[in-house]
C-alpha cells in the first residue's frame, strides 16, 4: 500500500479493503469447504452404510426364519425338496453376512452385535438343525420331531432378539447419521449467509468511500472547473479528497494559470491585431484611391499623349515624303529618328495602358475552347509567320473558364515571341500543347529559336526587361511581363522550361473545369489531352521524325509581345499531338 504525507491514497485505500474483504472471504470459503465435506460424510453413511445395513439385517432374520421353517417343514414330511429353503438361506445368509461385515467396519458396536447373530445362528444349525436333519435321515420323521423342544425354539427365539438389538443399533447410528447431516447442512447454510454480508458490508463500504474518497471531490473539481469555464479565468483551483485528487486539482489550476496567461497575450496581440488591421485598412483605402488616380492618369496620359505624338510623328513624315533627297543625308537621318521615335512612344503608351487594364476592365470568365481560340491566334499572327516561313501546330487543346480576350492577347504575344526569336536560316516552328496535371492544365509553348539561357529565366517577365539591343529586335520589353499578369490574373503560373535541348519552351498553368478533374480521377481520361504526361507511342515516333533541332542559342527571347513585318502562314495541325514531352511535334 502506497500513503503520502497527506493520507492514504485512494489507490491504498481500495487495496487495504480488497484485502480485508478478500481475506474475509477466503475464510468462509475454506469454513465451508470442510463444513460441506463433513456433510457429504454424513450424507454417505445415512445412504449408503446405515439405510443398506438395515435393509440387510431385515432380510437376514428373514433368511433365518425361512431355515428354522423348513427344519419344521422337513421333520413334518421327511421330504427332501422342504430342505431347499434351508440350503438357499444358508447361501444367502453367508452373502449378507461378506456384505454386512464390510460396512460395519466404521462401526465396531454394531459389528459385535453382528457377530453375535451369527455365532448364535451357527450354534442353533449345530444344535438343532443338523442334529434334526440326521435323526430324519436315520430315524424318520418321529425321531426328528423328538428334537424339536421347547428350548430349540427358545435358542431360536434369543436369535430374534439378537437381530432386533442389531437392528436397533443400526436405526440409531442412523438417526446420529441424520442428525449430523442436518447440523453442516444448518452450518453451511450459515456460513454461505456470512458470505453473502462480508460482501454486501464490503460493497456498502466500498460505495461509501467511493462517494466520500471519488465522488465529492471529483463533483467539487467539476463545480471549480465550470466557474472557469464561464470565462472567471482569476478563480483558484483546489483539489480535495485523497492525494491524487488533489495532485490533479494543482495540475488543473496550472492549467487555469497557463491558459489565463495565454488569454492575455492572445487579448493583447487581437489589439495590436485591430490596431495594425485599422492601420492596412486606411493603407488599402489609399491604395484603392491611389490606383484609380493611377488609372485615371494612365487613361489621359495615353489619350492626351497620343494626339500630340500623331502630330509629330504625321508631320515627321510629311517632312520625311516632301523634303526626302532635297536636304543632306544628315537631315534625312534626323528626320527619320524622329518618325521612329514618335511611333516606338506611341506603341509604349498603348502597351502600357493594356496592360493597365488588364483585371480592371472585365466582361466576365465564360468557357473557352482553346483550340478554337488557337485559329484565332493562327489568323491575328499569320502575317508575321508569313513573313519568317514560320509553322505554327497546336494539340488538342481543352476548354477552361477565362476571359477570351486575355486569353487570345495571352497566346498572340507567345507566338510572336517564338516567331521572332527565331534562329538564322532555321524556319520557325511553334507547337502548343496541353497536358492534367492534377487540377491544372499545364500548357506549353515550344519553338526551336535561338532559346533562353537559365540565368535570365525570370528576368524576361519583368516589365521593360530586354535581353537584346531594340535594333537586333524590335519591341517595347512589356509582351512577357502582359503574359504573366493575364495568367496570374486567371490563377495560374508562368515559368520558363530550361530543361529542354533546343529552343525556348514557356509552360503556363490555368485552372482546370471539375468535369476534366473528375474524369482524370476515374481513370477515364479527358479526349483529346494528355492527362500524365506521357505521349503515346505513334506520336513520339512522329516527334523523332520531325523533331526540330536548333542551333546554338545564347540569349533569351526579347520579353516583347509585339509582332514583326508580314510573313507567310502555316497551317494547323489536325491530329493534335501530345503533351508530355520538353519537345512538341511540329509540322
């Protein structure tokens, strides 16, 4: 048993009762053991010693009496066949006797008495019986009846008497036997009832202490524990009972101090919360404010700018056409710097503005059809494929949810993009393709121009960014940076692949509808897109033949939307290849 300097713990308490109660009972039981062996003694010599012994010494004067009747049978007759009783009954009379002699060896009176019945049973066969069965055999009936005197019967008669003293001996060993069976039987019956109130005292005991030891202090603590539940954090708590419960009722109360503590930080930091949440809002307020000042400014600098540059630059020309080969050279070169100028200022200003615009001005996400929305690509970029023999293939493309014009500004700029950049005496050829990617459509498209190298990856989204001299190619630096606002804007991401051998591969994510989702999951697969990335085996057959194999790039292409002087168209590509590789078929 386990106690502290407090008291007993509730653990050595219930063991200290455990083992009173069982000790307790374990000495009942062992009463009862022997009391119920005694019982079953008893029990025995009533049924099987005292009852047989008795029903055996009956028959046994029956047996006696039937020989002294054919003794007088057979002196009355002479006849043989009245002996036979006499023979039977000695036989028997010998088999009780075996019988008798082995249960009376527990009781030595009675087997005395026995013995004397037969001692006085074997003296009257010898000095009647026998004698009477002689003088018949030698003398006839006359001298047999001469025996028969009055003092044979009498020696009979004191056989009778022994029998009956055996018998009674017997009934009273019986009622002994009987009385002893009713004493464990009571006595037994007396242990099972102190049995039965060791344990109903031990469990009313038991359910005392529980409720005294468990149940008080546990209501207590409960009762402590709502009162801080409520919200009263700065009430104490204090166990009572036995040690555990108190034990537990300090840890609850560090509890209580821990959980009060962090209450109070959590109050303070919701204020410097409000605080700074009160501070961002007049931020954003400004901010929104600020914005639509900004797009109220970008709206009347690109409309009041652009009529004084048309100015310039249509007078430049007048100037240019009329007094072209009438100045110097000098002259023709300043006027034509300045044409170039106005017109370079004049497609910034309208970049900028659309791009500007781009997530202000919205009509709507509706459901497009990408490959539908490539042939539009195909027809606003075909002058500038006509003029670079430049191909341009697409897969088949899926349908998403997007504003279609950003959409088509979207793929327009990367086309261009890959038209070119595009590598020397090597014709263009751009390939967009699709492929699921867990919730996203993953859309690549990859040319074979002169590529861009893995430092200036991200540097080519960066608005006004350029990898090239305007001179080498033409543009403002704002196509890339509009690519990545219109997929942002849309919820995707923009990255460039530098992974693949030749040529520039730009991947854009966008999100997928729940119907594509859901088919990808089923294992169905949506028609026409690659779900995993991998492309059939036809199709990279095709790609081996056809694969496009550039030349040595080192620079990246111009971050630039802008397209070039006319070229020629190529058509599409009805098959629609797959997804999954770094390289897409072409032609």
């Amino acid at each position: 048993m386990t106690s502290t300097g407090a008291g007993w713990s509730l653990r050595g308490r219930l063991a200290v009762l455990v083992a009173i109660v069982g000790l307790l009972l374990i000495g009942v039981a062992v009463a009862e053991t022997v009391v119920a062996t005694r019982n079953r003694a008893h029990i025995d010599a009533v049924l099987n010693v005292t009852g047989p012994l008795r029903a055996q010494s009956q028959e046994l004067l029956a047996v006696l009496v039937d020989q002294e009747t054919a003794i007088r049978g057979y002196a009355l007759t002479g006849e043989r066949e009245d002996l036979v009783p006499f023979d039977t009954g000695r036989q028997r009379e010998q088999q009780l006797a075996t019988s008798m002699d082995r249960l009376l060896t527990t009781y030595p009176e009675l087997r005395d008495e026995f013995q004397m019945v037969q001692q006085q049973a074997e003296q009257w066969r010898q000095t009647v019986a026998l004698p009477v069965i002689a003088a018949i055999d030698a003398g006839g009936t006359v001298a047999g009846q001469q025996l028969l005197t009055d003092q044979s019967r009498q020696q009979f008669d004191q056989i009778r008497v022994a029998v009956d003293a055996l018998q009674n001996g017997i009934l009273e060993v019986r009622e002994e036997a009987a009385t002893d069976v009713r004493s464990t039987s009571n006595l037994l019956v007396l242990l099972l009832v102190i049995a039965a109130l060791v344990v109903l005292v031990a469990g009313v005991v038991l359910l005392t202490s529980l409720e005294r030891m468990v149940i008080r202090p546990l209501t207590s603590l409960a009762g402590q524990v709502r009162e801080v539940a409520v919200g009263d954090y700065g009430h104490g708590i204090a166990g009572t009972g036995p040690p555990e419960f108190r034990r537990l009722g300090e840890d609850v109360d560090a509890m209580r101090q821990k959980i009060a503590a962090d209450l109070a930080e959590v109050r303070e930091a919701r204020e410097r919360i409000e605080w700074v949440n009160t501070q961002l809002q007049k931020q954003a307020e400004e901010l929104t404010r600020s914005n639509r000042d900004l797009e109220q400014f970008a709206y009347v600098a690109s409309h009041d700018l652009q009529e004084p540059l048309r100015k310039v630059a249509s007078f430049c020309q007048l100037l240019q056409r009329r007094y072209a080969g009438r100045l110097d050279e000098r002259a023709d070169q300043y006027i034509a710097f300045a044409v170039d100028g106005a017109q370079r200022m004049q497609r910034l200003i309208n970049d900028l503005l659309a791009f500007s615009r781009i997530g202000r001005l919205t009509a709507g996400f509706t459901e497009v059809d990408l490959n539908r929305l490539m042939e539009e690509v195909a027809g606003q970029t075909e002058p500038a494929r006509q003029y670079a023999d430049a191909e341009l293939t697409w897969g088949e493309l899926p349908v998403i949810r997007g504003e279609e014009p950003l959409l088509t500004n979207l793929l327009v700029n990367l086309v261009s993009n890959s038209v070119k950049f595009r590598r020397a005496d090597v014709p263009p050829k751009v390939h967009v393709s699709a492929r699921l990617i867990g919730e996203d459509w993953e859309i690549t498209c990859q040319d074979n121009g002169i590529g861009i190298e893995p430092e200036f990856a991200d540097k080519i989204f960066v608005i006004f960014q350029r990898l090239h001299a305007k001179d080498a190619y033409p543009g403002t630096g704002i196509g890339l940076a509009i690519v990545k606002k219109i997929v942002e804007y849309h919820g995707g991401r923009v990255w460039v692949d530098t992974d693949v051998p030749e040529g520039t591969a730009i991947r854009f994510t966008l999100p997928a509808l729940p119907a594509d989702i859901e088919a990808a999951k089923s294992g169905t697969g949506v028609d026409g897109a690659d779900v995993d990335g991998s492309a059939p085996a036809d199709v990279a057959t095709d790609r081996a033949d056809d694969e496009v194999r550039a030349g040595d790039g080192t620079v990246g292409a111009e971050a630039d939307g802008e397209s070039e002087r006319p070229s020629a168209v190529v058509g599409q590509s009805p098959a629609g290849g797959g997804t999954g590789g770094m390289k897409e078929t072409v032609g």
